[in-house]
C-alpha cells in the first residue's frame, strides 16, 4: 500500500540530511518534489495545493524545533499534516441506538460493497461481540443476494432472505423487523450498486435512507480509482447524509490518491480500510498510522494488535518453554510458525507496518512471495511424523519422496530445508540469550519469509 509514494518521499525527505538548516530555497525545492509525489499518487490538485501551502508555513514558521535536523523537522511536519488531511484520529462506528443498530452501506457496482458488508458483520461480531443480520436490498443483481447469503453463513451471521420481486424498502423495514424479534445489535443493509451515479440510483437509495433512518450510512469505495473515489463519494455525500467511508482494495493501491483525498474533499471520516480478500481483512482507518506508513516509519500498533488477534496464545506459550527448555526446534514447529504468518496475512501485509520499510527497494518489495508459505506447509506435510520430528533423517531418496508427494522439486525442498536450518539455529540462540546474534538471523532468514533472491 501506498509503495509509489513511500519511495518518492523518501527519497525527497532524504535530501535534507545533508542541509545544516532549513532555508526558504531547501524548503521550496524539497515541496516541489512532494507536490509532484502527491500528483503522481493521484491526490486530488486542491488537496495537494492546501497540504504544501500549510507545510510551508510551518517549515518557514516557529513550529520547526532548532533541536530537529532539517530533514527531521520536515518529516515531522509532513507526517502532522498527512495526519490532519486524513482525519486526524479514527472515527469509531456509531452503535449508540436502540438496538438493532441500522447500517445502510452505498457504493457503486464493483467496489466490493457486498463483501465489506460480510467483513463488517464479522468484524462487529469479532471486536464488538455484536449479534449482527445482513441484508440484501439490491433487486437489480439476482447472484447479489446469494452472494451475500453464502458469505453470511459463511461467517455464521444472521441472513435475512429477499428476492428481485421486492421493493427494497420493504425488504429493509422487513429484516428490520425481523431483527428486532430475534434480539440481534446490528443489522447491515446492502444496496443496489450502478456503474455510475444516476438520479434513479440516487432517488432509490434516498427514500431507501429516509424509510429506516440508519444510525450510519457508510458508503463503499475502491481506492484504485484514485482522486475519482473522492469525486463520486462527494456526489453522494450531496445526495445522502453519509457519516463515513470504507475504502476498499487498499492492499492493491500503490498510490494512496484515494485515502488522501476523501477527507478533504467530502469532510467525512474513512471509517475503516480494505486490505485483502480475506474475511478478516478489513482495518480500521487510523490516521496518524497510515501516515507513518507513507513516510516509510512502520505501524507498530497495528502489527501489535495483528499478532494479538491472530497468533494462538497457548501454541505461543507452549513453544515459548519449549524453546526455554532448549527443546530441539523441530518441522512441527517450523510449520506452525510458518502457519501463524499465513493467519496474519503473510509477509507482504505486514511488510509496510514495519518500520524502515522506506529503506526497502522496490524489486525486493516486489519479490515478496505470499504462496512461498503454504508451498513450505505442503512440503512438511508430504513429511512422515518421524521426519517431522527428526528432521536429519530426511537425505536423498527421502527428498525425492518428499517433493513427489507435493508436487514440488527438489530444489524446493533444499530450499526450505536450508530455511528450516537457519531458523533453527535462531532458536538456539534466542534460547542463549544473544539478542544481536537473533537479528542478524532475523536478517539473513529473509527468504524463508517469501522473499526468493
């Protein structure tokens, strides 16, 4: 996410290192570059102009400490202002309302509207302990309500069934009431997307709101389509009192135009953001962590609360006394390690919360191969249980055996032995205690995280 624009401000924030002060000639030349950055991630041009003019003004101002370098005080000062172009802080989702709380989600065909719906439910579900019943209001696109019929069981949330026969209001005040019945805290209404904005949509939709009067009305968007997302989510925003956006796709967005622009230009809040396919993959938009990873500072917190949510707390306990104990680090092991990754979404979603991201090259960024983790996985199972646990039986005719078994080469299964090997090592001397020796470890283990040379 936003790998263009990282390695553009990077690169320009760099430059100044090298300056003893900042000075209105440094200052201009260094703006000049992020303005084209901006423009390039397709920020939307009243956006970018109002963002330069106001880092201008600190940088020439009091705000810059004499105590920071000039490249520091610069990074700081555009980190503020990225910060207060997003929003500020995260906006929580409103539930204040006699229950069932009404979501009303908007968005145009195409933006993934019908499965952030799912994520949602879940994530309310998960985060909020909520009972949550979804709907479909979409009367236009049959395989809309199955879709979200077959995610909601999926994920174990209440559907409630409609048909292309229905008017969707009724539909609406119909699973409302149905919601009421069964005690559930949220219900989350799906609407009709079009493939562009047009006055039945807008009339349909505004009538729709008026009927069941939503406690939120979020409205869905693809940040691949830059300052447009913006654009169109202004247009609706005219139309309906929307309290909040979700930007959807973010994990494909090398840009960033969208998440820039769609405070500024509509005033309301990115309430959460897409960041996979994955049910799970749906985050809560925090301001002053997307702009740490812009400027390539990581996002610590979020990575935290990853791990917190996904890592399996006994299984980490377990393994931790085992290594403790100096237990030998065995292909069980490996191959949980390498699944608690795949859970969390692989290397490449937890690549840019890591600080110092900026310092990474594109080609190694590019090299980030996710499938690398369960090609590893597939190659542990082909193992029998005695391989698994002594791992220095597994010579010659056994790799071949192996890697026929997964449908692998051999070289694969050389590779991923290597990795085993390294990482075992690492255990051993996490065991002894040397914290320098582990980085390093850390460091020449890349690979093993799905990064091939």
């Amino acid at each position: 996410m936003f790998d263009n624009l990282t390695d553009k401000l990077s690169s320009t924030l760099k430059k100044l290192k090298g300056q003893g002060r900042l000075t209105e000639d440094n200052i201009k030349e260094t703006l000049g570059e992020v303005r084209i950055a901006l423009l390039e991630a397709d920020v939307a041009l009243p956006v970018v102009t109002d963002f330069i003019e106001r880092v201008r003004e600190g940088a020439l101002g009091q705000q810059v400490q004499s105590s920071l370098t000039p490249g520091q005080s610069m990074i700081k000062l555009v980190q503020a202002e990225l910060v207060k172009m997003m929003g500020a802080a995260n906006e929580d989702i409103n539930l204040r309302a006699v229950p069932p709380a009404v979501i009303l989600m908007a968005g145009l065909q195409g933006a993934g509207k019908t499965t952030t719906v799912a994520k949602l439910g879940l994530w309310l579900k998960t985060h909020k302990k909520k009972k949550v019943g979804v709907v479909s209001a979409d009367v236009y696109r049959p395989a809309a309500i199955k879709q979200l019929q077959v995610l909601a069981n999926d994920l174990d949330l209440v559907f409630f069934d409609s048909d292309v026969t229905q008017n969707p209001v009724d539909i609406a005040l119909a699973a409302i009431d149905a919601a009421k019945r069964k005690f559930l805290d949220v219900i989350i209404v799906d609407t009709a997307g079009r493939l562009h904005i047009d006055d039945e949509m807008m009339g349909e939709i505004k009538a729709l709101h008026a009927a069941i009067n939503p406690i939120e009305t979020l409205f869905v968007v693809d940040s691949m389509t830059g300052q447009d997302a913006a654009i169109t989510a202004k247009a609706f925003n005219d139309a309906l009192p929307l309290t909040g956006v979700i930007l959807t796709k973010a994990d494909g967005d090398a840009r960033g135009g969208a998440a820039l622009s769609i405070r500024h230009i509509t005033g309301k809040p990115i309430k959460f953001i897409g960041m996979g396919e994955k049910p799970d993959a749906l985050e809560p938009f925090h301001p002053d962590r997307i702009a740490s990873r812009i400027l390539g500072m990581g996002d610590m917190l979020s990575l935290i609360e990853t791990i917190e949510q996904k890592v399996d707390k006994e299984k980490a306990e377990k393994f931790a006394k085992k290594i403790k104990k100096g237990e030998a680090f065995d292909m069980n092991d490996f191959r949980e390690q390498l699944q608690q990754m795949e859970s969390m979404g692989g290397v490449s979603a937890m690549l840019d919360k890591l600080p110092g991201v900026g310092n990474v090259s594109q080609e190694m960024r590019e090299k980030v191969n996710d499938k690398a983790l369960s090609r590893q996985i597939a190659i542990i199972n082909s193992m029998t249980k005695q391989e698994r646990r002594f791992p220095d039986l597994i010579k010659g005719n056994r790799k071949k055996r192996i890697a026929d078994g997964c449908g692998q080469e051999l070289h694969d299964v050389n590779r991923m032995l290597k990795q085993f090997l390294m990482m075992q090592k690492m255990m051993k001397k996490m065991k002894s205690g040397n914290m320098a020796n582990m980085m390093r470890g850390i460091k020449n283990n890349v690979r093993g995280m799905g990064i091939k040379r």
